[in-house]
C-alpha cells in the first residue's frame, strides 16, 4: 500500500515554562513507525500536520491508499480531530478514532460526563471556568488540578495535588491564565494506577497486558502521578524501574481493569487503538482517569503501548502493521501484508 504518516514534529525540548510542543512526536518515533511500515512492503510518505496540511494531503490524494494518524493538531480545544475531519472531507481513510470521538476524549469533563451516564466510575469533578466559582461543598480534600483539555501530562505538575482552598484557588488561577481554558478539579485517588493499552473493533477487540507505572523509581521529591515532570523533565532510569508489565495484580483485579477499559473503548466509538489510564480509589475500586485514543507508540524511548504489545509477543513492526490492518478491516480495502 501507499501510505502517508501525518504529524506534529516536537523541534523544541519542553520545559516547565515552554511545554506548547510536548504532545509532538520526536523524529526518532515517525521513523521508527516509517520503518516498520516499510518492512510491511509499504510506500511511505511524510506529511508534517502544520497549517498547509490540507493542501498538501490534497496534492498527494492520488497517490495514497491510507493516512497512518498520529497528528495532534496545532491548536484549538478540538485540535487531535483536525487532520481526521481534512482526510473525511477528501475521502482518504485512515488509522485510529474518528473526529468526534479524539474531540469529546481531549474534553476531560466532558468525557467523564459520558462515562458516568454510562456508569463508568471515574473520580468527581467539578469544571472551574473562571477562579471566581465557588468550590461544590461535595468535594473533599485532597483534589487533583489539571487543564481540561491538555494532554501528555501538560499542565499536570507534581504540585497538582492540593490540600486547602487556598492553594487549590491560586492553583486554578496560574493554570486558567497560562492555558486559557477550563480548569478540571477531581477528587485525588490515592491508589495505585494503571495503564490499558487496547487493539481492534467490533467483536475483534483485545486488551493487551496491563501496565503499572513504578512511582517509586521516581526522584524523591515526587508525588506519585504521571507529573510533566516525570514524563519531560526528570532524568531517571525510565528502562528498567519505571513500567512494571504485565502489572502484579490480582486477576479479579485484572479483568475488572480490563472490563472498564474495554466498555470505555466502546462507549466513546473509539477505533482501531487506545491507551485507557485507571486509577484505584481509597477501597481499591477501578476509576478511569483519562481516555487517549490517539496514544505514543514511540519505539526509542519507553512508552506504554509498544511496551505492552511487546510483552505479548507483537514486536514493534507487527503492531505498526496490525494497525494499518485493523483500518483496513474498518474501511474494506485491502492491506497486502
């Protein structure tokens, strides 16, 4: 097949004052996935997701047979459904969730909205629009502060975790400031947390073996949450202590886990992949923190999903191509793998 890689290249290192690129891929990520392709028989082309991407995706229309999706989108509070919304309007398909689904996943309230109707649990929340709102008398202390629609732990720093009004109200403040949005305040979960990578559609769906992230292997100083300082800022040995897969737990624990992941998945029509993030509470039920169903599968740096399927048997080249299968099934075209 023919086949274009459509991305946002991460050119700048994030840093806690200058995090705009953090969700971008590194170079060593889109040509790792452009090698895999190509060990598939595949003609690969390069699409950077910058402000000329429906043009060139336009010119090249003849060329491809499918888009290979793992663009963010520049900016915009629905910016991940950018490049799916361009590839729909020209009739090109491609890989992983649809507009509304990657739109509605990047709400953080409003998919906890959907999840709850769906009597999902997931911690309470309260949405802050302006630091003026008054905090519901429901919500206990400890809570959880993060920007609502942000991703690769942007605006999730190891002081997110607050104890009394007052630090929680400057806590909203600085943060609505800096990203000109809502603020998302939930209820802190204190037990230990979990990430499900997932692959398929329809009836041909599978978890792949769960994963926990060792906060232990983190700096000292660190609060046990997937801070943006430990995904972009800290320097500690991430190979061999931070990803414990498949995660030592119980397994009623572990198809409890699998089963919210898997209705999650469903419920928000997500396709072909997704990486669900789950957190135990005080009496160690499963709560979905967050939906990403446009996850990292960098292979040079450790990263959840390819590490899961790796612990499965799927090498990286195999799960690159299985996704390209599973669009192809999607759309009733072939992929001559």
């Amino acid at each position: 097949m023919r086949i274009a890689i459509v991305y946002n290249l991460l050119r700048k290192k994030p840093d806690i004052q200058e995090d705009e690129e953090a969700e971008f891929d590194l170079k060593n990520t889109i040509q790792g996935i452009k090698e895999a392709l190509e060990s598939g028989g595949h003609k690969v082309y390069l699409v950077e997701a910058d402000e000329n991407a429906y043009l060139k995706l336009k010119k090249i229309k003849s060329k491809i047979d499918l888009v290979f999706n793992i663009s963010e989108g520049k900016r915009g509070e629905s910016r991940e459904a950018q490049i799916p919304a361009m590839l729909e309007m020209l009739g090109i398909p491609y890989t992983g969730s649809g507009p509304l689904s990657l739109a509605i996943c990047l709400d953080k309230a409003l998919t906890k909205r959907i999840l709850l109707y769906h009597e999902i649990p997931t911690a309470k929340f309260q949405l802050f629009q302006n630091k003026g709102q008054q905090l519901d008398k429901k919500m206990k202390f400890p809570l959880f502060v993060k920007p609502n629609i942000e991703g690769s732990s942007k605006g999730i720093f190891n002081d997110a975790i607050v104890k009394d009004k007052k630090i929680l109200y400057q806590k909203m403040s600085n943060l609505i400031k800096r990203y000109k949005q809502p603020v998302l305040v939930e209820e802190y979960l204190p037990g230990r947390e979990f990430t499900v990578s997932i692959l398929g559609n329809g009836e041909d769906i599978m978890c792949l073996p769960v994963v926990e992230p060792r906060f232990g292997a983190l700096p000292k100083k660190a609060n046990p949450i997937d801070s943006f300082e430990s995904k972009h800022i800290w320097d500690f040995d991430w190979n061999n202590n931070y990803y414990q897969c498949p995660a030592k737990i119980s397994k009623k624990l572990e198809g409890l886990i699998k089963k919210i992941a898997l209705k999650t998945f469903q419920v928000l029509n997500c396709r072909d992949l997704s990486r669900i993030d789950i957190r135990l509470d005080r009496k160690g039920n499963p709560n979905v923190l967050e939906i990403n169903p446009l996850p990292a599968i960098g292979c040079y740096y450790p990263s959840d999903f390819p590490e899961s399927a790796e612990v499965m048997g799927i090498k990286y080249s195999q799960l690159i191509n299985k996704i390209v299968d599973l669009a192809c099934l999607r759309y009733k075209t072939k992929s001559y793998i």
